[in-house]
DNA sequence: ATCCGTCTTGAGACCTGTTGCAATAACGGC
DNA sequence: GCCGTTATTGCAACAGGTCTCAAGACGGAT
C-alpha cells in the first residue's frame, strides 16, 4: 500500500502529467489543483484566486491565470465566458457542456447531448470543423423575455 | 428638395433615432457615426476610437463605447469578439451572420443562411430560445488543423 | 549534498472596456 | 435669444486579464 502514489488522486496524476512534460510541480500549482478539485459549477478567475490564497496566501493572480491556461492545455479544465465577457472555469472532465444564456434575464442553461450535436453536428460534417463545445456560450433571449420585449428589430 | 433632411442619409436617421427617443444628438456621436457608415467587415472598438478622433479629436474611449452601446440598442450596429475577447463591431444592416474561429490557425469563416438555421433553429423549436446570431462566436479546430494536432483529448 | 540549466514566479506596466461623478451642453419652452 | 432641465461628456479610478523581465526555485545530474 503506497498512499503517497495513489493512482486516484487527482492532484498527484496532475503532478505527474506537468512532470512528464518537462513542467515543474511547485506550492502555487498544487494550491489551485487543491481549489480546483474542491470546485464545482462555473467558478470565474477572481473567485479561484480568492480560494487558492487560503491555501497559499501568497499566489498572485499571473500565476492562477497561468497556471489555468496550462492545465486547459493539459485537458483538465475548461473556460467559457459569462455575459460580461468574464471568464468561467469548468473542471473536467465532469461535464463537458455549451452554455445558452439569456441577455435579458441572465438565466443560463447548459447546452449538452442531443442538443448539442445538433449545434455541432453540422459544421463538422459540411465544414469538418470540430467544436469547442465547453467554450460556447450562445447568447438570445429565453422563451420568456422574447415575449415580453417589445418587437426587437436586432439579433 | 431638401438635401438636409435627406430620407436615405443614414446619418440623419441616426439623428432622428436618437431625438425620437429623448436623446440628444452630439458632435461626439456624429463623429462615430460617420466613422461607422465608413466602415466595412469587422471593426474593434480602439480601430473606432482611433478614427473617431480623425473627425473629432476630443473624442474620448469611454464615449465611443458608450455610443456604441446606445447605437447596439438602437439596432444599428452589433458586436461579437474575436479570440483574445475583444469586442469587434459591424455596421447593421449589412451582414447578419455569426463567426466561426480557429483556434489554431486563427482563421475565421461566417456562418449564414441555412448553416445558421441549422444551428439556431432547434434551439428556438425546442426552447423558444431566439438566438444572438450576430454575437456568436464559434470557436474549434477547422478541418485542416484538426487533421495536423496530436489527439487533442479537450474539446 | 551541491550545481546548474531552465522553468516559474511576482511585480508592475499595459490593454480593453466599464463606472461614478462633477462639469457641460443639448434642446424644448418662453 | 435665454433658461432650466436633464442627457451627455470627460476624467479618473477600477476591473479582469496579459505580458515582460529580473529574481527565485525545481529537479536531473554528479
Ligand atoms: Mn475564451
Ligand atoms: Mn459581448
Ligand atoms: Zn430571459
Ligand atoms: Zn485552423
């Protein structure tokens, strides 16, 4: 028994993906692995920051949105962008989803299976373009809203 | 023959819009307003704020995007954001389409006709959802990139 | 245990917008 | 033409992110 070398563990599978590339395991990269594996849901940058100086009250916020950038290239989360154009973090590979949000109301809603391949579907077989399903948002409004504004001549 | 009041001159459209809703019509916004019916393709907002000041050099950055914020209301002109998020314009109503960008190479394509119904329309049928097809941007590996990267496990 | 090359960090400047607020100026009424 | 109301502007601070570069620290090799 080696608890040390658990092949569950996330946070030493994600240690030894950055060192089977050359990259290096250091306290400010383990920190946001720790928040990231504790997160759930849409978390944005900032609020990742937060968490991570709780850990490691001496991260900055290069360092998160480097490291971010990283681990999406590594395959372990994902962003999209909210309706200021914040950025949205998603740990993988629990949902891999689009978002549909409304510009009126702000609700959002997740875009994923059937519905999505209806998105996605036809630009890969006519264009054989591969979409990035978990950083679309699709913006419009929700059956509610559009009835209620008056005769909008744009979108 | 009134040259001035001009049915066909946009401009004076634009101004009438504006009073017509209680809103004054400036030196600021007619500046923009030229920039904007001189302006073809994709257009970002620094692009405008810098022609803006050709016609009117006092213009200033928080001016111009709000202006544009007004005139997105008014349906004159839409936005969408290219891969580094910046905001990129289009004068209505001369293309209605949405974006299609690779990640890789960094080319873009328009989505249009029925390539965007196919897209938009099972979101309206099954949701009522009426998509923003003017801001959407979709983004993924094109054809010829997809082919060249290694397994990419994202996406 | 120490060395060293190279990766990573932190600080701060920078970029695209957005927002609060006081000063300014459209414009309808007189 | 003036006035007063109220929309708009300009400024400066702010916010989320990115970028540069010198200083620091991983970690393989010895
Ligand atoms: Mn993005
Ligand atoms: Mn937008
Ligand atoms: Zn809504
Ligand atoms: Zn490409």
């Amino acid at each position: 028994m080696k608890p040390t070398t658990d092949k569950a563990d996330p946070i030493a599978r994600a240690r030894d993906a950055f060192r089977a590339r050359g990259m290096r395991w250091t306290p400010q990269r383990r920190a946001i692995l720790e928040v990231l594996v504790g997160a759930s849901g849409h978390v944005t940058g900032v609020e990742l920051i937060e968490r991570a100086r709780l850990r490691d009250s001496e991260t900055t916020p290069s360092t998160v949105y480097r490291t971010l950038d990283v681990l999406e290239e590594l395959g372990l989360v994902s962003h999209s962008h909210g309706h200021d154009g914040r950025e949205e973090f998603h740990v993988w590979p629990v949902s891999r989803h689009g978002h549909l949000a409304c510009e009126a109301c702000r609700a959002t809603w997740e875009i994923e299976g059937d519905e999505a391949l209806a998105i996605t579907g036809s630009l890969t077989r006519k264009r054989g373009f591969v979409v990035n399903l978990s950083h679309l948002t699709i913006s419009g409004l929700c059956s509610e809203c559009n009835g209620r504004t008056g005769a909008n001549p744009g979108l």
